[in-house]
C-alpha cells in the first residue's frame, strides 16, 4: 500500500515538472515569436539549418542578419530549450554591454571551461570581479611597453621567413602569422620561447590549434553539449587528448619558474617589480605574466596554483589566435589595396627615417598614425571575434520587445560593423573613417572589435601593439599583393574569424 502512494507520488511529481517545463516552454516560444526569424521546430529548434561546412553556417547567419537589419534583432533556437537573440544595432549593443549586470558569458563559453576553467574569460559574478581587479595591473603600461622587445624578436623573425619566400608564386600567410603570435604570447606568458617559427614543440602547437576548432564545432549542436556523449565520440577523444597536451606543458612551465623564483630569492636576487615613482619595470630579465601571478599567489596562496593555470591558459587561448586574425586580415586587405599599402609604407620611412632594420620602439608605435587607422578600419571589417555571448541575469528589452532573464544574446559584431548608418559603403575598405574628425558622432557601440563595458578585453592595448610592431617589421621591407577575392577566401565566424583555407599572398621585397 505504501509502495502503490510513493509511485502515484512520484508520478505526479513527474507530472507537475513536465507541466512546469511545457508550459514554460510555450512562454519562451511566445516571447521569441516576438522576434523576427528563420523558420523553426519542436525540439531541433533551427539546428537542422547550421550546415556542418562552417562556411554555409556563417554565410547562414549573414543571409539572416542581412535580412533582419532593420528590425536589430532576431530570434534563433539552436533547440527548442535554447532559444538566442541575435542582435547587429549599435542600441541593443549598448543596452547589453554597457550593463554592469549583464557580465555572465552564458551557455556557449562552458565548452571552454574544461580548458580554461574558471579563468577571466568566464567566470561570473563575484569571481569575475575578483579576477578582474587582480589581474588589470598586468597590463599596466609599463609591463606592455616591456614587451615591445619580445615583439620585435619574433616579428623579425617571421620578416626573415617571409622574405625567403619571395620569389614564391604565393604564400599562405595565415599559418605563418598564426605561429609568430603563438611564440609572442608564450614568451609574454610564460616566459617561454616555444620556436613555433622554428618547427619546435609541434605537438603543443597543433594542440592549440585544434582545440578552437573542436570547441567551435561543439558549440553548434547541441547533441554535443552532453559530456558522457560527447567524451565518447571521436571529437571528444581528440578533445581530451590536446587538453593534456595543453594543460602539461603550462603546468610544468608554473612549477619550474615557480622553483626559478625561489632560488632567486635564496640568492638574493630581486624579484621584477614596477617602480612606482617612474613607473619603469626593473628588470634583468624578460618579464612574463606568469611572474605577476606567481607574485600575487606568494602573497596571498588563496590564489592557486590552478588558478595561476586556468589564467596562463586564457592568456594563451585569447592571445595568440586574435592577434593572428587581426594581423593576417591586415595584410590581406592591404594586399587588395596598393594605394593604402604604400601610404602605410611611406608614413614607416618617414617615422623609422628609412631604417629598415632597427626595433619598433614605444614612441614609434605612438607616432603611427595612419597605420593605427588602418588596423582599427581592418578590425572593422575582420573582426577576430565576431560573435560575442551575454545570459542575461535580467530582463531587458531589446528592439522594443520583452527578453527574459537566462536568455542567450548574441551580438553579431561582424555584422554590427556593416551597419550603413554608421558605416557608409560598409564593405569599402576605408582606413581614414577613424581619422579624429570622421569618428565624431559615431555611435560608441557601433564598433566593438574588444567588445565594449565592464567586460571588454583586458588584452586590447596588447593586441594592438603586438599586431602593430608585426606589420611595421613586414611592411618596412616586404610588399604583399592579394590572391584570392573575399569570396575565395571565405572568412568564416568560428570562435575567431578564420579565412576557410587559408590567405594566400604574393610577397615581394621593396626596392
């Protein structure tokens, strides 16, 4: 008799949540019908429209975002549990950016998690605040302009490599940029000078190459959202397998500078430090980002060794592929446009007084004017992150209808670049729309290349030196003329905008 009330119970329980659940759902689906968007069903949602050829997914999403323009948003169910709002309007881009609560990352970032853990890319709440807080005197300018060195030696480096190459029919430059960046963040980092240029350390690099790959290809279904399902299938085995790779090498480079550090000061030496009168780094040694985080965990040990890893790997994640984007995006723009490239070029003899050879100094990198237009104008139309996440903690209102709280928002910056209010001509290739007098009056979240609010990117100065010292050391001695169109070289919004396969470029020496 018992046994008989505990199973009516329980089927009632089951009975209630199901109800519950349905008609919630039947809420959700009524608000986002509220929203424009391409046709959808029970359960699938619009999976069955995201093309498995990462190509047909993006020009998918442009079609949609094209079409629903001048409404600002659109409605999108990659199931029928989880519906997105995607939104291209410079007012909605504000409204969600500009929020100081809408800072939670959301569904799609958790496939990073096992990589970066909890690190400042996506935590939430408190930690994120903590992380932020923490980790900002790490970019101090001071420590950014100490880098400039270590930019420079990489970026002659692949300046060296690419000049081998110019009596090459064509190059594809992407992988080339991809492994100077890599060694760029490595040493930056961790201190640590992989020879990604050199072929060294092959498994580590293809390990971080993959691994945006596999992370974007999961993210687009959500069959594969289930680890006991997703940890068995070929991609989750790969997955694993680059993780260990990944998260081995980082954890020996911690340990063994964390002895370094302790040896130093057994010897006396003195640990790096930023001199707060001059705000000079002093320094014997090339300074490291996993040097300040050893220095904050010996202060205070709350700070782990593991949360030394999960920050040292966001750097890595973050670092390394966005500024390859930016830089390789350059470069193929001004490979279609030998006008702009010979302006660039002219502005460099001018600053570095024909010196072809010399480092890129601080100073110099202030006095680049044009270039600095050129980047940003190129981040315009290639932003290295196209797409960016927000759950909302509230509800919010979004093109004048409701959104509720847990809904996934989607800005579309690729697309929010294109708007021909902001932007007249969008796809022209316009370095001085960013000269002082064009930009007045621009709407502030009408470009967002480091996203924008409390949670824009820490790196962006970084990027933007990096990315600058590279094309200064290439352009100084080398031309580059555009072989593909941009339909030919299909750039593709993965978790970085990536071109399909490759760009390929004719470099030439300059006389």
């Amino acid at each position: 008799m018992a046994m008989g009330v505990g199973i009516i119970a329980i089927f009632l329980l089951v009975c209630i949540l199901m109800g519950y659940l349905f008609f919630r759902q039947m809420k959700l689906w009524y608000i986002m019908s509220k929203f424009p968007g391409p046709k959808a069903y029970p359960i699938i949602g619009n999976a069955y429209q995201f093309d498995t050829d990462p190509r047909g997914f993006f020009r998918s999403l442009t079609m949609w975002m094209n079409e629903y323009r001048e409404f600002g948003a659109f409605r999108l169910l990659f199931s029928s549990v989880q519906p997105a709002v995607l939104t291209l309007s410079a007012n909605n881009a504000e409204t969600i950016l500009s929020s100081s609560k809408q800072l939670n990352k959301g569904l799609f970032y958790n496939m990073l998690k096992p990589w970066l853990g909890s690190g400042l890319l996506i935590s939430k709440g408190s930690k994120w605040h903590t992380r932020r807080k923490l980790l900002t005197p790490s970019f101090h300018f001071a420590i950014l302009t100490s880098f400039v060195d270590i930019f420079n030696e990489h970026a002659q480096t692949i300046t060296s490599k690419m000049t081998e190459l110019v009596h090459e029919k064509s190059v594809n430059i992407f992988p080339m940029v991809t492994r100077c960046t890599l060694d760029i963040i490595c040493s930056t980092a961790m201190g640590k000078n992989i020879g990604a240029q050199q072929g060294k350390n092959r498994e580590y690099v293809q390990a971080v190459i993959e691994m945006s790959d596999i992370i974007q290809e999961r993210q687009k279904y959500p069959w594969l959202w289930i680890d006991t399902i997703y940890n068995q299938l070929p991609s989750g085995k790969k997955h694993s397998h680059n993780l260990q790779i990944l998260h081995t090498l980082t954890k020996t480079v911690i340990l063994l500078r964390r002895a370094e550090r302790k040896r130093e000061r057994q010897q006396g030496k003195k640990i790096d430090v930023i001199d707060d009168k001059t705000e000079e780094v002093r320094s014997r040694r090339k300074l490291a980002f996993l040097d300040l985080l050893l220095e904050v965990h010996e202060q205070d040990p709350s700070f782990t060794l593991e949360d030394i890893r999960e920050e040292v790997d966001t750097f890595m994640f973050e670092g390394h592929d966005t500024t390859a984007s930016g830089t390789s995006w350059t470069l193929f723009l001004l490979g279609h446009h030998p006008e702009i490239q010979k302006k660039v070029q002219e502005e460099l003899d001018n600053v570095f007084d024909n010196d072809r050879d010399r480092p890129v100094t601080n100073d110099d990198i202030q006095n680049l004017t044009y270039l600095n237009c050129v980047v940003k104008e190129a981040l315009r139309l290639f932003p290295p992150v196209p797409l960016i996440a927000r759950q909302l903690e509230e509800d919010t209102v979004l093109s004048g209808n409701f959104v509720p709280k847990d809904t996934i928002t989607v800005i579309g910056i690729y697309w929010l670049h294109r708007d021909p209010k902001q932007f007249p001509d969008p796809e022209k290739f316009d370095p001085d729309r960013f000269l002082p007098e064009n930009i007045k009056g621009r709407h502030p979240f009408a470009y967002v290349p480091f996203s924008a609010g409390p949670r824009n990117c820490i790196g962006q100065k970084f990027a933007l030196m990096e990315e600058k010292v590279i094309l200064a050391s290439l352009l100084r001695k080398l031309s580059f003329k555009s072989c593909q169109s941009v339909e030919e070289v299909s750039p593709i919004g993965e978790l970085i905008l990536r071109p399909y396969k490759g760009i390929e470029m004719e470099i030439s020496l300059r006389a």
